[in-house]
C-alpha cells in the first residue's frame, strides 16, 4: 500500500514537471511570482492631526479651570496631562465595537438619568485624527456626565 502510493507520488509529480514548461513553452512566457502578503495598515489612532483647545468653565476648581492647547504627535501644549490625554485620545479612535466618535452629542431621544453632575462646561474646538471638531459638555443628566468622563483626562475630573 506505501509502495502504491510513493510510485502514484512520484509518477504526479513526473506528469506536472513535464507539463509546466510545456506549457510555458507555447506562449514563450515565464510565470510570474506570486506577490508577498502586505499587512493590512491597523488603525492605532495616529491617523492625521490631533489639534485641540480645551475651554473649562465653572468646574468649581480653579485649577481645572481654563482654556488648553492640546496637539498630539508628540504630546505638547498648555494641557495638565497632555501625554495621558493624547493616549485617550488614540484608544478612542481605535475601533473596538463598530468605533464611536467621542465629541458626538448625545442623541435627542436618548433615555438618561436624570442627575446632575455640576454646572462644569467644556468646549473642544480644533481637529481630531485630522477631522473638525467643535464640542460642547456639560454634566446635566447621566448621558453627558458619562460622555465627559469618557473624555478624562482630556477634560478634568470634577465632581
């Protein structure tokens, strides 16, 4: 049985190397190589310009209070932690479950809690991955107070 099988190897074999140059033959053409696998590009949230001025009003903290200057790619601006919300920033733009852009507002017919989180606003004007932006926040009812505290630490932590 190993017998048959080797002879029925060797004996394919034997028929496909005559038949490739015969082939080849006939349209005096070489086989072209077949091209390497490229890795697909990943998406690290790098892609474009990170460009933002952050305006925090009203947080009851002098400190978190201001207007900051944020650009990633390096980190760098006026912003307290501007490493640590530059790398929010780009775990954000990853997609993890179908991506979601955080400076979108929240739906109009979300259902939220109705609690109030403080009367800290923030606005975030500038670009993001190379797209505009221009976002308002506010911690008026469970939605924004957890869409805020998606952005930490670009915005400041207030209570």
């Amino acid at each position: 049985m190993l017998r048959r099988l080797a002879l029925t190897a060797v004996a394919s074999l034997a028929v496909l190397s005559a038949a490739a140059p015969a082939a080849t033959a006939s349209t005096d053409l070489l086989p072209l190589p077949l091209p390497l696998p490229m890795p697909a590009p990943q998406d690290n949230g790098d892609s474009g310009t990170t460009q933002l001025k952050v305006t925090v009003s009203d947080s009851g903290d002098r400190a978190a209070d201001g207007v900051y200057e944020l650009q990633c790619l390096p980190a760098r601006g006026t912003h307290p932690s501007a490493q640590q919300a530059c790398d929010r920033l780009a775990e954000l733009a990853v997609p993890t479950d179908g991506g979601t852009d955080p400076f979108r507002p929240v739906p109009a017919d979300a259902m939220c809690t109705q609690q109030f989180g403080g009367s800290a606003t923030a606005r975030v004007t500038g670009t993001w991955r190379g797209q505009p932006v221009d976002a308002s926040f506010v911690r008026t009812n469970g939605c924004e107070i957890a869409r805020w505290n998606a952005l930490l630490p670009v915005l400041p932590n207030v209570r």
